[in-house]
C-alpha cells in the first residue's frame, strides 16, 4: 500500500543466521506492527511499537526483537533463524489502532 | 483475552450467488470489528469497519457486515458475488486506544461459474 513498504519482499536464508527485515512508513503513523501469517494460524502479532524506542511483545516473540529509532522505522530481527520461522511477514501502521491498519506487502522468508 | 473466531475455513460460491461469511468475537468492552481481504500474493486491505451506532456497516466492493452484540457476531455479506471476490478474508477485532487488533484465522472464498 502507499505510505507503508516492507523490504525484502523474498528472503531465503540458513538456519542460524540472523535476519532483519524492514518496515518503512511515509505517513508519519505512530503506531507500527510485526505480524507473521501462517497457514491455519491466520495473523499473530508479534511485536508492535507505539512511538520511538517504545515497544511491547506480542504473542509470539520468543526469537524475535524489535527496534525503532526514527518514527518511520521498524525493524524485525530474527537473532538466529530457525525453520519454524519461516513465514510470512506482515507489517502494519496505524495512527490509531481502533481506526485499522494499513498493511505493506509482505516479506516471505524461508529458512532451510 | 480478547478472541476471534472464524467459524468457516473455506467456502466456495457460484458467481452471482449471495455471500455470508462469519466471524464470532470475545471482547470485555465494546469492541471495534474489522473485515480485511487479502488476495493471494498480497497484503491486507480493509473491507469496512465498525466502531458504533448504525450496526450495519457499509464498505467497498459491495461488502456490508452487521454487528449484532447479543450474539457477538459481525458477519460480512454480499448479495451477489464476483469472480474477482476469490481471497481469503480475516475478521479483526480491537478496542480503543493502541489495543493491538486479534485477527481470526481466515475464511478463503472460492467462487465458481
């Protein structure tokens, strides 16, 4: 969607390395979201930030960390990647959480 | 704990035929609802959404949903689907302020000539 980018859009990457993955927003949003989609499970929030350097955990963290040093980055970062992580990243932005989200495009990442 | 429940994991329709997918809500307050659609290979985009008042909820592409608080419903219709409605479609449910959104698991929707 306009305003929101998420880079990469593919990944592959080997167990045990880390990875980080890019949210980029334009709209100036203060809240940002790290969700993973997986097949049966739907969308499951795993980090999400309501303004720089402030971040909470989702229901999914475990292996994961967030940072976000200028509003209009949120960075996801798998420490060491496992192949339970692989997955489909969804990052979401929102001035407001009770006004809805607006998603990026996705990042597929796989890890072999 | 706030939780959404999409009863449905597939449905297939004829093209023209009406549309009702479901979408079951826990929520201590009043809740803000969602329906998203997501085609494949894309992100989410939000169909409509309910904060209050008129419980029938217009939203694009024809969709409309009802929210109905004794039954902790908010179920997504339309009364005559197209061929381009093939997607999977994720209900949400939040409250006010930053309360993150609980997405449900996702109806996919077929469609059928």
């Amino acid at each position: 969607d306009a305003g929101i980018t998420q880079s990469p859009r593919h990944k592959v990457t080997e167990t045990g390395t880390p990875v980080t993955l890019r949210c980029h927003q334009t709209e100036n949003h203060r809240y940002m979201y790290w969700y993973r989609q997986d097949p049966g499970h739907g969308l499951r929030l795993i980090h999400y930030s309501y303004g720089v350097k402030d971040t909470d955990k989702g229901e999914v963290s475990d292996g994961y960390s967030v940072s976000r040093s200028k509003t209009e980055d949120f960075l996801l970062t798998l420490e060491s990647a496992t192949s339970s992580q692989t997955s489909v990243y969804f990052c979401a932005i929102s001035e407001l959480s009770s006004y809805g989200y607006t998603f990026g495009s996705g990042t597929r990442l796989t890890v072999v | 704990a706030q939780s959404v429940t999409q009863p449905d994991i597939h449905i297939t329709v004829s093209e023209g035929a009406s549309l009702e997918l479901r979408c079951n809500y826990s929520y201590g307050a009043t809740p803000y609802l969602f329906w998203y659609v997501q085609s494949p290979g894309q992100g989410l985009q939000l169909l409509l959404k309910y904060f209050s008042g008129d419980t029938l909820v217009q939203g694009i592409k024809g969709f409309e949903a009802e929210f109905k608080r004794s039954q902790s419903s908010f179920n997504l219709r339309k009364p005559s689907v197209h061929w381009s409605d093939a997607a999977e479609y994720f209900c949400a449910v939040g409250g006010s302020g930053n309360t993150p959104l609980v997405f449900g698991k996702g109806t996919r929707l077929s469609v059928i000539a």
